[in-house]
C-alpha cells in the first residue's frame, strides 16, 4: 500500500517514513501543503498522513480541497495544537483521524491500520483467487490450509498483484505500488520478490508475460495458457 506524508518537520517525517516503510508500507514524503496537494491529486494512495501547520496550505484547506474534489482517501491529521476546536475543524473538512505531537509512533502506526481496515472494511477485506487467500487485514496469506510466511515487502507486491488478479501487471507498475517515487534501485529487485513469492506460494501461482511482466492466477490456469515462470 501506497502512503503519502505531508509535514514540514523534516526530522519527524524521516522518522515516520522509515518506520512505515519497515512495515512494508510504500511512503512519499512531502514538506509543504501546496505540494502535498499536487501529490495527492497526480498519485493514488491508500492513505495521507496530513499535517495542519504547513507552508504554502495548511492541512485544513488541503484536505478540504480533496474532499470538495470527490477525492475519499482516507486522511489521517497531525498537530502540535491541542484542542476541540482544532480536532472539530479537522473532522469538519474531512480527515478520518486526529492525532496531536508528540505522540507515539506505536499509536500512530495502530491508527493508520485501523483506518486502512476501515477502507478495506467489507467486499475486498480478503483478495482470493483459487485456494490463495490475500488478507490485507491480517496481513495474512493462506493456500489452502497452509499459511505463507511472508515479509512486510513480499506482503505489498503479492497484494498488489492479488487486486489485479489475471491482469498482466507490468514491473514498472509494482515499482510504483510498492517502492516510494524515490526509489532509484534497480528495476529487477521486483524479480527477486516474484521470485521469492514462488517459493512461498508454490508453482503456478505467478505467470510471467514475456516482455509485459506478471499475472497473479489459480496454478490451473498456468497448465493451460503455459504461462512462464522465469523471472
């Protein structure tokens, strides 16, 4: 999943980036309102971890000009203030959630959970395709009756293929779901977790398209298509 950190404390914001980014979370990072707008507006994203006091656009206006644009994602507020009338005028613009500094980044990282459940909350709680069973919730793979241990990585492109399931979904597009904008890495680390997912899941379950990239379906469908199982 695809988070977006808009908070003009550079300090604050590494700080939750790499610890989002250690769970397996996919984080852009921004400092000033007017930006954290133009991100939010040009990129998809699970969720947005919002500052009020910012250059440019305070966190009021921004995520009042989201939601006046039909844009539902879910956003989680910041501020070193702390009282009702700051936490109402938040609500009222149409944050999901209010946290005040300093607080714990444990508190923090159950708040973005809870409100990536809620969004997830109902239809699409759990991906399934065949005897896989992607639970985002959880954070839970299953193929049949055995359970997968996966990492907080392999997790994010697995899930993302799942939402794609029989779609052909190119290296570039897990790049951009999994990895952070920043990421100038090589492409072929996406390989290595395809690769890994393999062993974990077991044969069939990830085809390659030749020159396209991957497709997520039941080991049945592999037989019939051929489809490939190089990296």
């Amino acid at each position: 999943m695809r988070l977006l950190i808009v908070e003009d404390e550079r300090r604050l914001a590494r700080s939750l980036a790499g610890g989002l980014t250690a769970e397996g979370f996919a984080v852009d990072v921004v400092h000033d309102g007017t930006e954290g707008l133009h991100m939010a507006v040009e990129h998809e994203y699970d969720l947005i971890v919002l500052d009020i006091m910012l250059p440019g656009m305070n966190g009021y206006r921004v995520c009042g000009a989201l939601r006046a644009a039909g844009d539902e994602t879910p956003v989680l507020m910041l501020t070193a203030k702390d009282g009702e009338y700051d936490e109402a005028e938040g609500l009222d613009t149409g944050a999901d959630d209010y946290l005040t500094k300093p607080f714990s980044y444990v508190v923090l990282l159950a708040r973005v959970r809870a409100l990536l459940r809620r969004r997830t909350r109902g239809a699409r709680a759990a991906l399934r395709v065949g005897e896989l069973t992607v639970d985002p919730a959880a954070q839970r793979v299953t193929v049949g009756e055995r359970e997968a241990e996966l990492t907080a990585k392999e997790f994010a492109v697995l899930e993302y293929l799942a939402t794609r399931a029989g779609e052909v979904v190119s290296k570039t597009e897990i790049l951009e779901h999994v990895w952070d904008f920043a990421y100038e890495g090589d492409v072929n680390i996406v390989e290595v977790y395809v690769s890994a997912l393999r062993r974990k899941l077991g044969a069939g379950w990830i085809a390659t398209v030749r020159g396209a990239g991957y497709r997520l379906q039941g080991p049945a469908a592999g037989r019939r298509d051929g489809g490939g199982r190089d990296a």
